[in-house]
C-alpha cells in the first residue's frame, strides 16, 4: 500500500480508494478517544489490555481442563 506523506505531517494520505479498503481491512475501530493521548500512553493501554485478555483466556483454559480430569475420575 502506497501512502504519500506530504513535508512537515506525519500522518499519511491513502491515495486511492483500493488502499482506503485495505487500510481499512486492517485496522480497528476505537470510540471515545482522548486525543491528547501519546503514543506511548495508547501503547500502554493496548498491552495491558492484550495481557488481561490472554490472562483470562490461559485460567479459562486450565479450569476446563481441571474440569475435564475432575469428570474422568
């Protein structure tokens, strides 16, 4: 995807409607958003959010498998 930056702005212009779509496809929406946040704020949260989701994922997956070995005995 090609973007042109134009001197002095760091954001990029999508030039076509084919590289809006891709964008698009690859990006994720976020509401209600401050944007006086930095970079690294956003990034801090992000993770934080990505490590708390894996979290419950992991204790979700051992208490089944517990479950599991509980039902066999």
């Amino acid at each position: 995807m090609k973007k042109s930056t134009t001197p002095g702005n760091a954001a990029s212009v999508i030039t076509s409607l084919e590289e809006k779509m891709e964008a698009d496809a690859s990006s994720i929406y976020v509401g209600n958003v401050d944007y006086v946040q930095q970079q690294k704020s956003w990034k801090l949260t992000f993770v934080a959010v990505v490590q708390s989701t894996v979290l419950l994922i992991c204790q979700s997956v051992t208490n089944s498998i517990a479950l599991a070995k509980n039902l066999k005995m």
